[in-house]
C-alpha cells in the first residue's frame, strides 16, 4: 500500500503545548517517584526545573500500582557482597557487579524513607511472633531507621501491609515537584495522563537528547518538551508474547498490562546501547490468576510438588548439572522452572503448590488465635496484590487452606528490575574496587546517549532490585541528572526533528480513521476495513509472532536460529503493517503507540536471542540448537545498538568482569 499522509484532513490538529525544562522524569512509577524526591532535593537550590510526564496517575502508576504484600529487597543485616553473589547466581553469572552493588548501599535508605511516609512494615513481636504493620505500630514498635526488626520472608524480602504502597510512594513524589514547582515559578512541572511516543535529538550535538513528545490520552493536545537532561522510567514490556488466558481471561497477565516495553523502544530509537535484551522473565504462578507465590514459598514455608507428590527440583536435580554447570546450585529461580517444565512434558502434571499442608504445619506451632490472624495474612496476600486470585479460586471451589492448587509457568516478560535483567547498558558510580574503567563515562545510570539517564526496568544487568530497588534507583539517576545540568549549565537544545512531522505521525492513526471508516458496514470497528489495522489486531498478530518462533508458550518456550529468522521477516512485515494502523479515538491512539513500541521491544529481544548462540536461562527460554549453557564463548555481555540514521542493528560482546568473589 501507498503509504498514507497526515495533513490534517479528516481529524482536527491538536494543540501543541510546548514546555522548557533543565530536568525530564518520564514515567511515574517507583523509579520515577524516586527520581522526582531526590532531583528536587538537589535542583531546588539551584533553580533548575523538574517536570515529570506520566501516562497514568502517579497514585496508581506502574507495577507496584495494585499493592504489594512483601519489598523483595532489603539488604539489612546481610551484606552488601553478598546480596551482589545473590543477584549474579540467580541471574545465570552474568550481571553488571558495579550496579547490583551500588544500589545495595542505597536501597534500604528509600525502605526507611517509605516508612516515615506511612507504610506499615511488619515487626517481631516480643515472642518471637509477627505483628503486621499496624500491630506493630500499636504495640510501639521502633522503625527500621530507629533498629526495629523487621519480619523476613526470605533473606531479602520483608513483609509489608501494602495495598496502599504506591499512593505513600506517590504523594512523596508529588509533594517534592510541588515543591520544586513554587521554587522555579512554574506554572505546572506534573503532567498525568500524557503518553510519550518518542525521545527528540538536538540538532547541533551528536548523540545528544534534546527532549521528548508525547500526546494527552484525555484531551487533543501534543506535548513538546525540551531539557538539558531526561530520564526514562517507565516499565518493562507485558502482552509481546501471547499470554496463556485466552478467551473470557484475555489481558489477565502477571505483570501491568499497561507495561508497552516504551522505554526500550525510545531509548533503542534514540541509538542507546542495549545490554542482556535476550533475557526475560517467566515466573511460575498460580494458574490462570497469576496469584504470588513468593510469601506462600518464603513465609509460608509451602511446598511444590508433581501430581504424585515427587520435589520436581530433586527430580531433575541431576539433568540440570548436566547442562547448566556450574548454575544449578543454588538452584537458580530460572532452573526451577525448567524441573517443573521437564515434569509436565513428561506428564506429571499438574504442578501442585500445597497451601493446605503450609497451613496444617504452621498451626501445629500456634494456637487458635494466631492460626485465625496467620490465615489472615495469608488470604491478605492475594487481596494485596492480585485479587483476581481470589475470585478464580471461588469460582472453582477451591479452599486454599483444604485443598492445593495449581502453580504454572507464565508467558514470557522483558523486564529489568524484577528476576530479570534486559535494559540498557549505562555508566556505573566509578568508585567500586575493580570495576574497568569504561563501566563509568562520569554520571552514574546515564545511557550512552548524552543526557539520557535510565532507572528501574530499563537498566540492564541488574536485576532483582524489585519496588524498593527501583525507587532507589531513580533517586541515584535523579540526582546524577542535577549533576550533569551543573556541568552543562550552557546547554541549548535545539529538537532535530520537525515538530509539524512528529505531531502528523502521532495523529496520522486517527487521520486514517477518519478517512476510511466509510469503506466498512461497520463503521464504528477499526478490527474489519480494506485500509486499516485496528490496534487490537495488530498486536495479535504481535503475540502470535513472539509465541510461535521466539520462544513462548505454545512452543515450551524453545526457538532456534531458524526459527527466530523466520520471526524477524514476520516482525519486519508487520512493522509495514503497523504504519497503517487506525485509531476511533485516543484511547486506542494510545493502543496504537503501545504496539509501535512492543513491536520495537520484540524486535530488540529476538536479536539478542539469536546473536547467543546458547541456552543461557533455561526455564525462561531455550536455544533448541544449542541447549546448553556455554560458558567458554558466551559468559560476556551481549550488547546492541540501533543506529537511527541509518536504520541498522549491530550485536556485539561486551566482557563480564567479575568484581566481588
């Protein structure tokens, strides 16, 4: 087909907002309520501005949006090492050692920081007993910051009353760049509800970020905003694959929905360099709601079995040494998966998660009334955090504390702050013993774009920061980014690209609407036209493309050379399909820009899968044609780069140095 112009003939052009800043925060999530609370702190002295674009509201954007019941990272009394050896072996030995360590010396920081805001954190109890974060409150407990002792669940993790998480988060944030606001005269610096389609380039300075454009999803109005320095905050990338609910249960996923992979699109259209791209997260859950089953495993103390009662894990004990030495002890949480995997293959299954025998063990230790209260927080984690859990088990008559049930792996997540660790490759603090000196180019956690800074999941090589990780994350790039606007006080960006232009392509889904919903009896659908794809089409064909040849379910997660080739054609006949996709309204304008950016993302992770010619994350996916872990020729960084004048991809390694023993 022709491809198809927007001169405004059929939609009217929106309003063009134009906004001056020295600082950008893209995203409201943890990493970008991070950056807002510490940019301020430090640009309010020194006058320089702070806005933040948010696609939602900041009360209820990003992961931790629906609640939490556990922070999965607090160093506390563990060290600093050994939280990095953690996060390397679970990783499958490969990380950025430099970054996994200098946010182990900052996270317990923004972990207390929450507290003081108002979120309830569980405490012991004087008889060894847990008090969740009201008891504990009630009963005068100190907090964290003063020596209480908080409840673990894991090593790692301690537990929280946090369905109202991300709002305490939020109103820090908020409060900071009001803040800010009444410091530098603003008229406005928090803009909800904009989506932003892409990173703008200066004109005069190579590999330098001039800003970013966006659009309102409530009202017609484009936004151009220019700044000395910018971060990308937003979240992973969630419906690239297929997921396993279909039919009544379709967009019941595991992470956000919400989560388009828009960080990786802008930063690989702006020409960062990616790092571990090939990387996702598959995480084993309750089947069909996604309920957590991290405190049921940690907290709990439940057990997961085959259908005939065998430990999976011990099963396969042996096939994974085989093949996956020297990561198969500890058992990493991809290899667990993979037992699980090799079990229901083998016809094993169903994969049982026995809540009905945690329950009757702890109770033989309490008495009736801690057994009610312990119920209570087990059934408060799932309306934590997934209540839809809850609603599914009704439906199918399932008492958790009589009757086991079901756990299954998910459908695949590219991510960079949970188990996982795709993202970008950016500078490090530079003062870790040991670090190479090319890990750090002057300002912690900026891209290698000039100006561009990245936090949360869009940081490569370091995974397992989770909610609490993440925030503190952003704090780190918040601060840097005050930092580089001091250093380049003089900077003037000048956008390289039309401003006319880019407002056209924003709108051009619209425009198509408009001037070809005639050609249909069903003028109201944009799923049925001669001249147009809707948005809900297009990425079902998306996720039919990553399922089927880059490894998601339907294929037990494997692909292989051939496959992902095939892929790529796919993926590159659906980008021309993509220009011509239609939105009726700006809700799916906003559909309509998400799958321009999945698309971006799923092509980003399929090349990384190809150029690693290893299975390095069994459990997550499989390298049909080559296996096994290889770590003679493949324990290395593998790194990309878009080049966005010339429109090619490069891969290439990059050296893992190991720096903590």
């Amino acid at each position: 087909m022709e491809k198809e112009v927007n001169n405004f003939q059929y939609v009217a052009k929106p309003e063009v907002v134009e906004i001056d800043t020295d600082i950008l925060i893209i995203g409201g999530g943890m990493a970008g309520c991070g950056a807002a609370f510490e940019a301020c702190r430090w640009a309010n002295p020194k006058g320089l501005k702070v806005v933040m674009l948010d696609k939602a509201a900041v009360d209820r954007s990003g992961s931790v949006a629906m609640g939490l019941s556990a922070i999965n990272t607090y160093i506390g009394e563990n060290s600093i090492e050994d939280y990095v050896r953690y996060v390397r072996s679970d990783l499958m030995g490969i990380i950025r050692e430099d970054l996994v360590y200098d946010l182990g010396r900052v996270v317990d920081d923004s972990v207390k920081l929450f507290e003081e805001w108002g979120l309830p954190i569980w405490k012991k109890g004087d008889d060894g007993f847990s008090l969740d974060g009201f008891q504990a409150r009630d009963a005068g407990k100190p907090l964290l910051k003063d020596g209480g002792e908080p409840v673990r669940s894991g090593k790692w993790q301690i537990m929280i009353n946090g369905e109202s998480y991300k709002v305490i988060v939020a109103e820090a944030a908020k409060a900071a760049l009001e803040t800010n606001r009444q410091a530098t005269g603003m008229d406005q610096n928090l803009y909800e509800r904009v989506f932003v389609t892409r990173l703008l380039l200066d004109a005069n300075e190579p590999n330098r970020v001039a800003g970013a454009i966006g659009f309102s999803v409530r009202e017609d109005k484009v936004y151009v905003v220019r700044c000395n320095a910018a971060l990308i905050a937003t979240g992973g990338a969630v419906n690239v694959f297929r997921p396993r609910s279909v039919g009544e249960g379709l967009g019941r996923t595991w992470f956000g929905v919400w989560n388009a992979g828009s960080g990786y699109a802008m930063g690989t259209q702006a020409g960062a360099e990616l790092t571990l791209m090939e990387n996702r997260f598959v995480p084993m859950r309750f089947k069909d709601g996604y309920g957590p089953v991290g405190a049921w495993f940690l907290f709990f103390k439940a057990k997961a079995t085959n259908a005939i009662g065998e430990d999976y894990c011990e099963k396969y004990a042996d096939n994974c040494k085989e093949m996956y030495a020297p990561y198969h002890e500890p058992m990493t949480t991809a290899l667990r998966n993979h037992c699980a995997m090799m079990d229901l293959k083998a016809g094993f299954g169903p994969i049982l998660m026995h809540t009905d025998q945690a329950m009757a063990e702890l109770a033989k230790t309490m008495d009736p009334k801690r057994i009610k209260h312990l119920e209570a927080e087990a059934w408060e984690d799932f309306l934590d955090m997934s209540i839809s859990q809850a609603a599914l088990w009704a439906a199918n008559n399932i008492e958790p504390d009589k009757k086991p049930s079901e756990i299954m792996p998910s459908e695949p997540y590219l991510l960079g702050s949970h188990a996982g660790c795709a993202g970008f490759w950016v500078s490090g603090p530079g003062d870790i013993p040991g670090t190479p000196a090319e890990w750090s180019w002057g300002y912690n956690r900026m891209s290698t774009v000039n100006g561009l800074f990245m936090a949360g999941d869009n940081v490569g090589a370091s995974g397992h920061k989770f909610s609490s990780g993440s925030h503190a994350e952003g704090r780190i790039a918040g601060k840097s980014m005050v930092a580089w606007c001091l250093d380049h006080p003089d900077y003037k960006p000048a956008v390289k690209e039309s401003v006319d232009e880019l407002v056209a392509e924003i709108y051009a889904p619209r425009e198509l609407y408009e001037k070809y919903h005639g050609y249909t009896t069903a003028p109201h659908e944009v799923d049925i036209n001669p001249h147009y794809i809707g948005p809900r089409m297009l990425q079902f064909r998306l996720m039919k493309i990553a399922d089927e040849y880059v490894g998601g379910v339907s294929t037990w997660y494997t692909t292989s050379k051939t496959m992902l080739e095939a892929g790529l054609e796919k993926l590159a006949m659906l980008k021309e399909d993509a220009s011509r996709m239609a939105a009726k309204n700006l809700h799916e304008l906003l559909r309509c820009w998400e799958n321009y950016h999945r698309i971006w993302a799923m092509e980003a992770h399929a090349r990384h899968i190809l150029f690693r010619e290893e299975t390095r994350y069994p459990g997550y996916y499989y390298r049909g044609d080559f296996p096994k872990i290889d770590d003679a020729n493949w324990k290395c960084f593998n790194n990309s780069k878009y080049n966005p004048e010339t429109g090619e991809w490069v891969n290439f390694k990059r050296d893992y140095v190991q720096i903590i023993p």
